[in-house]
C-alpha cells in the first residue's frame, strides 16, 4: 500500500486501521495511566498490595491480547502499522511473549519482597513502563520508532 502526500484521507484510515491492531500496546498505556492514578488517591495509596495486583493483571491481560494477535496473525504473514513503521510477524510475537514473561517472571520475585522493602507504586509503574517499551520495540522498522 503505497502513501501519497495529498491523500489525507487513505492515510487516516490506515492510522485509523492500524489502532484496531494496535490492542496489546493501547491496553497496556491505558493500565499504566491506572496505576498512576491509583498511585494518587490516598486510600489506596496505603495498601501496598493494591499496586502489585493491579500491576500483575495488567501483564496477565496483555499477555492474552498478544495471544489474540497469534489468532489474527494466522490467516496473513505480516502486519505493517503506522506507514510502514511498525510490523508485526511471528517472531515479533515471539519477543513479546518474552517480554510479557520476563515481566511476569519479575513480578512473581518481588511479591515476597514488597512488604520487606516497601516498595510502593512506582517500581510496578516503571514495571509497566518497561514492558511497554520493549513491546513497541519489538516490532520497530525504522531508527524513529526504536528512538521514541
């Protein structure tokens, strides 16, 4: 599919099209605004345990929209999204599976020390924020995408 400059038009419908398959990465920004939030209310600010619960399901429901993408990615090889700016094939789906249990794998050792430190809302955010890096990453194409 080819983009030219004065047809507005097809390109915000491939932008408008590459955010339906853009799940995973959109959940995943949305839960982190979450867990800022809840990082802010007081109440829930006392109970440690709140942000590491919210932290781990929120990679257990990005693991199964990536799943999802297996599901999507069967009946065609590849996905370019964003102009060519991002694809996803199956290795990329292989990384972010990696990614997502490399984070779940982090989660699950820090549960018995989130008491003994006092670890509060922040280290499960940038947690998050890792993870959502490396999941855009691991579909970059050009040197723009991996530098933002």
């Amino acid at each position: 599919m080819e983009f030219y400059v004065g047809n507005l038009e097809g390109q915000i419908a491939h932008l408008r099209q590459s955010l339906g398959h853009f799940g995973p990465e959109l959940f995943l920004c949305g839960w982190i605004l979450v867990q800022l939030l809840t990082s802010v209310i007081p109440i829930i600010r006392k109970n440690p345990y709140v942000p590491t619960i919210l932290s781990g399901i929120g990679i257990l429901i990005t693991a199964i929209l990536v799943g999802d993408q297996f599901n999507t990615l069967k009946y065609t090889l590849q996905f370019d999204w964003f102009m060519g700016m991002v694809r996803v094939d199956g290795l990329t789906l292989i990384f972010k599976l990696f990614a997502i249990f490399s984070a779940f794998g982090i989660w699950l050792m820090t549960l018995s020390k989130n008491k003994q430190f006092g670890w509060g809302s922040e280290f499960y955010f940038f947690l998050s924020i890792g993870l959502l890096g490396m999941l855009l990453l691991s579909g970059a194409l050009n040197l723009l995408m991996i530098f933002l």
